[in-house]
C-alpha cells in the first residue's frame, strides 16, 4: 500500500553468480527514471524502486526481474492506494463477572489496504451520554475491561486503526450487565493474561514496524549446537502443542522480551539420530517463507534438546479466512504464491515437503497476508 503524496518504494533482492541484472516494469512497462521516480541499489545490494512521493497513478501491477547467462526469475506485486480502515463491527461478551467484562471481536470488514494496528475499546453505564477510554494500544482482537459496577448495564463500542489513521467509532453494543457482587472472576490464559498486562502497562504501539533484513550468511556458516542451559536466557509460558517425543511452547527472551517458539525434544540413544536429522535439516535454511531456527540447545548431561525458532500468529491459513468476514480470490492468489515461493526454496535446497497441509502453513500476522 502507499500513501498519496508520501515516499514509497518496493524492494527486491536477488543473489546468482554471476551477478544478475534486475529490471522494474509496471503493467508489463520498463520502469524510467524521472525526477519523483528512482531506481536505487543499497549497500547489501538490494534494488529499490523509490517514489518521492508516490501518487496515486502509481497503482498497478509491478514487476521485477533478475537475469544473469543462468537464466531468469520473475517476483510481482500489487500496488494499492492505503486509507483508513472501517470500524469492527460490536464485540462480544464473551465471559462476565460482577465487575469485569470480556470482550472478543474479528478484523474489520475492511482494513484500508494496510494491516490493522491496534483498537480502541470505549464504554459507558447505558444510562448515561459521555463514552470512556479504556484502551487504545490494543494489539489483539480482546480485551479485558475492569472495574465495572457491579449489576450495571454497560455499552462498549470500538475503532481500528492502521497507519494512515484511526476508524470511525464503531456500533456500540445492546446493554451488557454485570453480575451481582462476588461473582467468580474472569479467568484469562497465561497468554492472554500476559498481552493483557502489556496493554495495562501503557506500552506504546510501533504504528511502522521495521523489518529485519535475514541473515543469508546462515546458509554458509549453519547454526550450531549449545551446551548451555536454554531457560538461562528464555522463559517458557504457555504449551503450544505435544506430539509423541516433543513439545512444542511458547517462550519470552528475557532480555529482550522477544516471544519465540521453543520446541523441546527428547534426546535418548533411541531418538538422537531423528533430533539430529531435524536438526540438520533447518540449521542452514533462510526464507522469508520458512520460520527461521533462532538457536539449538543440546544442554551437558541432559536428555532434552531444544530448537528455538521464530514465533508466528500461530494461526493456520484456514482458521485466518475463515476469521474474516469475508476475502478475495486475491488474497488466496497471495497465500498461494507465498507457499509456493517457500517450497520453490526447498527444492532449490534438495528438501521435499511431504506433509504440505493447512495446518503446516501458518499466518506471520493475523492482520495482513503473510504465511510461512
């Protein structure tokens, strides 16, 4: 998405030896430089398509090519126009107690062309005009609203909000009520618990997310075996999964708060040489369509070995659509061609995905395209 009349630009890496050429079209037109309209290469050799500033005649389908004596390889996007989103329709109460309320809801019909950001949640006693605040930095689609009187009727509405800006307020919903005094309180998971706590604490939202560059040098010099202690520098929260030799949970970086995925698998004369084997299959892998392995923990002593590897929504590809109120056949041509590019990797690596299903194909975010 870009935004009238501020910079933009798409960008393209290609690798081959010799060195590939890349070219820009748009709507199968070579790209010309202009005076608003540059084609620029960074340090690591990217190619950068920059507009200074884009407009709206900028919309339409690009293309971008990279050619060496080898042969060819052709990447394509679609460039849209960004705006603000429409407002989520009411939330639900999903769970109640005598002065909590917690509401659920889904994406916006419509995002505006950019990923939803955050939301604000909003209420008031049904009697009365004046709405109140009672988050803005929520990054999840719940929220657990406190403080309530007991035996009262509450009405809570919503607004999304994505770079370009914030939503019209939503539909309030029909009067709520709390229970009566000394209700069981609202239990929240661990995980739910946690976001929670991060949405209580006033931590600001990143409006732009930077994204990391990946570490391509990982396919040369692989990631080895550690033999310290992996819970010296993660803290594990919550079970994703459980399979027959291994769990798989979701863990916290103490020092930098990032969430991860650790899979933890036993490591006995029986099954060493499967760990190993799974092991040796992802340590030099780098895609932007494949999770990446972080780090391997073969502790000293120890009959457990773990992989800790990237965190994803944890969504897979059909729980997502069938969370939206609706998508198009370009959205599923995007899902498509992003499955397809990661096992194009694969096998440009000698692997082959012998268990290719939704379950294995899992959303990088739950508010815009991007599986792995």
């Amino acid at each position: 998405p870009i935004e009238e009349d501020k910079p933009a630009q798409l960008v393209c890496y290609a690798v081959g030896d010799p060195r590939p050429i890349v070219q820009w079209f748009k709507n199968d037109m070579v790209i010309t430089e202009s005076h608003r309209v540059k084609i620029l290469e960074d340090d690591l050799g990217r190619s950068i398509l920059r507009f200074g500033p884009a407009h709206a005649i900028d919309m339409g389908i690009y293309k971008v090519t990279a050619r060496n004596k080898s042969g060819q390889t052709i990447a394509r996007c679609r460039v849209v126009l960004a705006e603000t989103p429409h407002a989520p329709d009411s939330p639900d109460a999903s769970e109640i107690s005598g002065n909590e309320i917690l509401l659920r809801w889904k994406l916006p019909k419509i995002d505006g062309n950019s990923p939803i950001i955050c939301y604000n949640v909003q209420y008031k006693e049904s009697d009365d005009v004046d709405w109140i605040d009672a988050a803005s930095n929520i990054d999840h689609e719940f929220y657990l609203v406190r403080n309530l009187k007991p035996n009262t009727n509450y009405q809570f509405r919503l607004a999304s909000r994505n770079k370009i800006g914030w939503s019209e307020k939503g539909i309030p919903t029909k009067s709520i009520k709390t229970l009566e005094e000394g209700a069981p309180k609202v239990q929240l998971s661990r995980t739910m618990r946690h976001l929670q706590d991060i949405v209580e604490s006033g931590q600001e939202v990143v409006l732009e997310e930077s994204k990391s560059h990946l570490d391509y040098r990982v396919e040369k010099s692989p990631i080895h075996w550690s033999h310290e202690q992996p819970t010296d520098k993660y803290n594990y929260i919550s079970e994703i999964s459980r399979g027959r030799f291994s769990v798989v949970v979701k863990g916290i970086n103490k020092s930098s708060d990032e969430v991860i995925v650790a899979k933890l698998l036993e490591y006995r004369p029986d099954t060493e040489m499967q760990v190993d084997a799974e092991f040796e299959a992802i340590r030099s892998l780098r895609h932007e369509r494949i999770a990446c392995l972080i780090e391997a923990y073969k502790p000293a002593n120890n009959t457990v070995a773990v992989l800790i590897q990237e965190k994803l929504q944890g969504v897979d590809v059909l729980t997502y659509l069938s969370s939206r109120h609706e998508y198009t056949e370009q959205t599923v041509a995007n899902i498509v061609t992003q499955i397809l590019d990661g096992l194009q990797y694969l096998h440009w690596r000698g692997y082959c995905h012998l268990d290719l299903q939704p379950d294995n194909v899992v959303m990088a975010s739950v508010r815009s395209v991007e599986v792995k």
